[in-house]
C-alpha cells in the first residue's frame, strides 16, 4: 500500500471511530438517564440538524480558501472539547444543544475526509473503497471496545449506558485532529470572485441541473427516512428482543461491509453503479423483512436478527459508498467538497432529519400501553412500515435514474455559476 493510501486510510479508521463510538451506544445512555422517546428523537436528530447547516459551508471554505486537511484538523479539536463538555450533562435542556453544536464540528468532517480521499488516489473506483474500508473497521473496533473489550476492563456490565463512551469520542477526536496535520496536503481549488452565492455553497445547487442526479439527490434524501429507524431503533429492538451486548453485536453491519466495500470495486465494473446502487435499495429492505420475524424463540428467528444486522453493512456500501463515488464524478473539480457537502445535507442532514423526526413518531403511535414479553413497542409494525418506505423509494430510482455508468462525466459548471 503506498504511503499516502496508509495515511488516508488511517484517517479514516479515527473518523468512523468517533461517529460510532456515540452513536451506536447514546440510545440505551439517554434511556437510563431517563429522557423522553421525543428528547431521544431529538438527540438523534443533532447530526441531522448539523448536516443541514454546516457541511456544504465548511465545503465551500475547503474548496476556495484553506486546505482541506487543516479545516478537518481544527474542526475535530472543537469537537474534542465540546464532548468532554457533553459528558458532563444530564439533563435534555444542556445536553442537546452542546449535542447539536458538537454534530455542526463533526459532520461536514464526512464530506472532507472524502474529499481527502479523491483528491489524493489515482483510480476512484478501485481505490477509494479500499481506503474507505478502513472507516468500516473504525466502526466496528468502537463497538468491540464499548460492547466487549472496555466492559470485563473496568469491571463492569455495561458501559454503554454511561457517559463513557463520550469520553472515547473525545478522546479519538483529538488524536485525529492532531493526526490531520500531517494528511498529505489537499489545496483550495475554487477560483472566481467571492458573492454570497459561492459562499454559501449555493453554487452546488447547479448539480441538480441534471437529470439523474436531481433524482439520485431526490432518492438519497427519501432512503434516509428509512435508514434512520435502524439508526435509532435497532440497538434498543435487539435488546428488548433479548439480545446481549446488542452493541457489540451490532459491529457484525461492518464486517459485512468489509466484504461488500471490497466487492464494490469488482462490482461496480462489471454491472455500473446503478446496478449496485438498487441493490442497496434491495438488502436495505430485505433487512427490515429479516427484523419483522426475528427474536431469540428458536435458532431460526435468532438467525433473522444476525442476517438483518449483516444486511445493514451491505445496504449502506452498495448505495452510500457507490454514491460517494458517483457525486465526485459528477462534480466538477473546482466544487467536489461542496457536492460531498451537498450530498451530505441532503442525506444525513434533510433525509435523516425527516427520518428521525418520524422515528420520534413511530415511538409514539406504536408504543404498547402495556409491555409484552419485554417488548414496549410493536416492533413488528416499526420494521414494516420502514420496509415499505424502502420499496416505494427503490420503485421511484428504478424508474426515473437514466445514468450510464461506463460514460458519467463531471456537470458543466463554472467556478460562479
């Protein structure tokens, strides 16, 4: 492996590291401290109201004044300290707003360590997802040393409904901050005068000019109100299900991305990133199929629920990852981090914010009145409706998407256009 695909790659372990240190365990943290479904909803949601706000901003500043790898530096070092704040807060009216602020430093850090990543690999196709793997294995060592290894360390049950892992967020956002000083150097490339438009990324907009990726932008931001019900519900339905360690099980979505993000090259070639990006679709709806009949009554319901987790993986890689790779294509090169900044709006900010915002609901209309074999909600009824919202999606992109994969070219844009 050269060395600069080491660096790349190590950048990339510490930044999924840090996402899934929180994200995965913050559900079953917020149940105990005794937050409401509707303030866990919202806790939920920070980094969708984050992406909404900042990435496609934070873009435009990488594109046309600083290096790419000093903002991702000084945004991980803010986010280092607004979580060892977060910490130390126990009540909703503190906790969510740090949250928020927190999630406005980290997210637009997806968009540029992408756009690190492209700027600095030779074949988009082949090795990009050999580098992005290394986030998927950031993924899974934070579950395996929140769920398995920290646990039996500290003498302890479960650490995943304490403050802990906060503190390893922190912990691994500092390291990466530091260690982004050192990725290889990623300069501006934006030229053309300064307006209002260019600043604010609006420039971006003019993407969805054209037709397919108007309606792969439409298809991602609808993809992600589904998405977000495993995001927010499975941790919680796999222990009510009578799963142990459901955090540490929930690292078995990575290991199939591992396998998925090195297929993805072999993939992509052979059928096109249509193809690969309605399979995602396909296991991403197969997934809640699999939720809807597990449980842990005999080894064929216990294994739906390890074959949903593992679909999981597969799902985000044929779609996300195949996505990121289209976006940078498509882009032209002055404008490549704001459209993964868009990309990022648009799916984990809108898409996802939406998303919560009806797991918030579906909290509340499928909630039992009375608890039922441990269960305080109608699983079956949550898992359904995200499975149908997948379908509808996968139909809408199946239909209307009219890219050619072996001919994608960058949209015809100008630097202030």
């Amino acid at each position: 492996m050269k060395r600069t695909h080491l660096k790349l790659s190590v950048m990339m372990f510490i930044e999924w590291f840090i996402w899934g240190a929180w994200f995965v365990p913050l559900w079953q943290y917020l149940n105990k401290l005794g937050f409401s479904p509707s303030e866990i909803a919202w806790s939920y949601s920070s980094t969708a109201i984050a992406a909404i706000l900042s990435p496609v901003l934070v873009g435009v500043i990488a594109d046309r004044y600083f290096a790419a790898q000093k903002v991702l530096a000084w945004l991980l070092l803010a986010g280092g300290v607004l979580m060892c704040f977060i910490a130390l807060q126990t009540e909703f009216s503190s906790f969510f707003p740090l949250l928020v602020v927190y999630a406005i430093t980290y997210m637009p850090t997806v968009a540029l360590t992408n756009s690190i990543a492209f700027a600095n690999i030779g074949d988009t196709e082949k090795d990009f997802p050999r580098i992005r793997v290394l986030g998927t294995l950031g993924w899974i060592a934070s579950g395996l040393v929140i769920g398995f290894v920290l646990p039996p360390l500290l003498g302890m049950g479960n650490i995943s409904d304490s403050n802990l892992p906060l503190w390893i967020t922190a912990i691994a956002s500092f390291a990466l901050g530091v260690y982004s000083f050192w990725l290889p150097d990623t300069p501006a490339k934006g030229k053309g005068p300064v307006d209002i438009k260019a600043l604010f990324g609006l420039n971006a907009l003019g993407l969805l000019k054209d037709r397919s990726f108007a309606i792969f932008a439409l298809c991602s931001f609808l993809f992600c109100m589904p998405l977000a019900f495993y995001y927010q519900f499975a941790n919680g339905y796999l222990t009510q299900v009578g799963l142990p360690n459901a955090t540490g099980w929930m690292t078995l979505g990575q290991v199939s991305e591992i396998f998925a993000m090195l297929a993805l090259p072999f993939l992509l070639k052979r059928f096109g990133i249509k193809k690969v990006l309605m399979l995602g679709f396909v296991t991403a709806a197969i997934r809640y199929v699999f939720f809807i009949y597990g449980g842990t009554a005999d080894v064929w319901a216990y294994s739906m629920l390890f074959l949903g987790i593992l679909l999981h993986g597969v799902s985000y890689d044929f779609y996300f990852v195949t996505g990121y790779i289209y976006v940078d294509k498509k882009a032209p090169p002055h404008m490549r981090t704001a459209a993964q900044g868009l990309i990022t709006l648009i799916c984990q900010g809108l898409g996802s914010f939406i998303g919560n915002w009806l797991g918030g609901r579906a909290m509340t209309t499928f909630a039992l009145s009375t608890p039922k074999n441990g269960m305080t909600f109608d699983w079956f009824a949550v898992w359904g409706v995200g499975a149908v919202m997948v379908v509808g999606v996968m139909l809408l992109f199946l239909l209307f998407f009219r890219e050619r994969s072996k001919t994608i070219a960058p949209v015809s844009l100008s630097a202030s256009s």
